[in-house]
C-alpha cells in the first residue's frame, strides 16, 4: 500500500471543556475513500473541522503527504490541494452559479478546471449558471457546493454531510458525481449520517460514538458486521 496521503494521529477536539472528539486516528492512501459515520453529535463534523484548519484541534497531528500541517490556517490547506464541502453548503444565494464556482477558483488559479470541463460533471449547473445560486434547489446547491471545490483541483476532498436533507434521487445524483470524482483519482472522506449508503461506496469505514472510534474496517467488512448493522444500519 502507498504512503497516506492523508493521516490524522490521536486527534482531540473540544468546544470550552466539552471534548467532541477524542483519540481519533485513521488514514486515506492517495485515491482511497473513507466513511466516518455515526450518530448526530458524534463528533464527524468536528473531525472534518480540525483536517481542514477550521478549528484547532487541543491535540493531535494532521499530516498531508506526510508533512505536518496542524497548525496551518485552512487557505494554506486548500492551496496544498485540502479541500472541505461544508455541511450546509454555504454557497452564496445572492451571487450566480458561474460567480460562486469562480471563487471556489480563488484560491489555486493556476491549476483551476476550465468551467466547460467542470459543467460537464454537473451538467444541472451549466443550465443554471446565470442564475442567482439561492434560486437552485438543495440538491443543486449541493451539487454547485461540490463543484466549487472540485474546480481547484483537489487532491483530497472532505464532505460533511453531502446527502443532508436531500429528496432520494438527489441523494442518488450526490453519490454519482461521488463516484466520478473516486474514479478521477481524487482521494475523498465522506461524513454521512447515511451510513450504508456512505459504507457501500468507501473503501474503509469508521464509527464513531460519542467522540471515538468504536469500530473500524474494510467498508464491506462493516456493512456486515451484527454490531454495526444493529446500532448504525437497521433492516433495509
Ligand atoms: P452532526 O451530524 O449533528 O453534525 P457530528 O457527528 O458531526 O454530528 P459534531 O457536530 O462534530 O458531531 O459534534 C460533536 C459534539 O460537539 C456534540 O456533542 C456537539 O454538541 C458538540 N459541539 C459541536 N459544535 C459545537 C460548538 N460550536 N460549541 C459547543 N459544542 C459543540
């Protein structure tokens, strides 16, 4: 197996006194997918986060490409190719899908994707890309909050929650373009309280309760595991 192209080592994090995450350590070789699943409140979010240099974590180390980038502020991140598709979206409603996607350029200019080849991934943005992106549905909001930052060509993308609040054929259309992106060599952490649906398609999963890791394994492996399947999955 390659080096990791991400790894997070005995990650802390907490809010005043309240830790959210606790002694949290996995890792992603370049091209693979992880799911953190668990319950609302687990501490998935707050594991996002600390990767993406939104929140400082009280302890721990994030390495990208084996270089330590704890401390770095989250722009310095998505200029190393770090990118995070916020839970919620935060796409500007007021500015037009072309104007949200180019400032998702921002950061990695001289790398950015041609809009034409990113329309082609979503083609649901290129017939909405003069209108104001309050205007899209929320399962187009999604699909333009994946696609800002997929246009800086990153190396690893970590979604929050991607599925959240989506009708069951978004849901589907969230996870294709997922598909697409894998197959792109783009290495992906996906957080979803869709926890099957996340574990069908990751490689490697990870539960998370109460701000730890309880269990850990190849995604097919969890996906039939009793304990997992009781308390995470339920009957289909
Ligand atoms: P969700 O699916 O609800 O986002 P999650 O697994 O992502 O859940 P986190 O959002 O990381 O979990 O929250 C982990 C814990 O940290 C929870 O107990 C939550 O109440 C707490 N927490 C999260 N954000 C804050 C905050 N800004 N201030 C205080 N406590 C917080």
């Amino acid at each position: 197996m390659s080096e990791p192209i991400l790894s997070v080592e005995s990650l802390s994090v907490s809010y005043g006194r309240v830790e959210a995450v606790r002694d949290v350590s996995f890792s992603v070789p370049e091209g693979g997918m992880v799911a953190l699943v668990g319950a609302n409140g687990a501490g998935k979010s707050s594991v996002l986060a600390a990767v993406s240099g939104l929140m400082r974590p009280g302890k721990g180390t994030v390495r990208l490409d084996g270089r330590d980038i704890t401390r770095w502020p989250a722009h310095r991140r998505v200029g190393a190719g770090l990118v995070l598709v916020p839970e919620g979206r935060q796409i500007l409603g007021t500015l037009t899908v072309a104007e949200n996607l180019a400032l998702g350029a921002h950061r990695r200019r001289a790398q950015a994707v041609p809009a034409g080849e990113l329309y082609e991934l979503f083609p649901v943005l290129a017939e909405r890309r003069d209108l104001p992106a309050g205007a899209l549905s929320g399962g187009e909001q999604q699909m333009l909050a994946i696609a800002r930052a997929m246009i800086s060509r990153p190396r690893v993308v970590l979604m929050d929650e991607p599925s959240m609040g989506l009708a069951p054929k978004m849901v589907d259309e969230v996870f294709g373009v997922i598909d697409k992106i894998r197959a792109s060599d783009v290495t992906v952490v996906l957080v979803e309280q869709n926890a099957r649906r996340a574990l069908r398609t990751a490689d490697t999963g990870h539960v998370l309760e109460t701000g730890a890791i309880a269990h850990s394994g190849p995604a097919s492996e969890l996906l039939k595991d009793p304990k997992v399947v009781q308390a995470y999955l339920g009957v289909e």
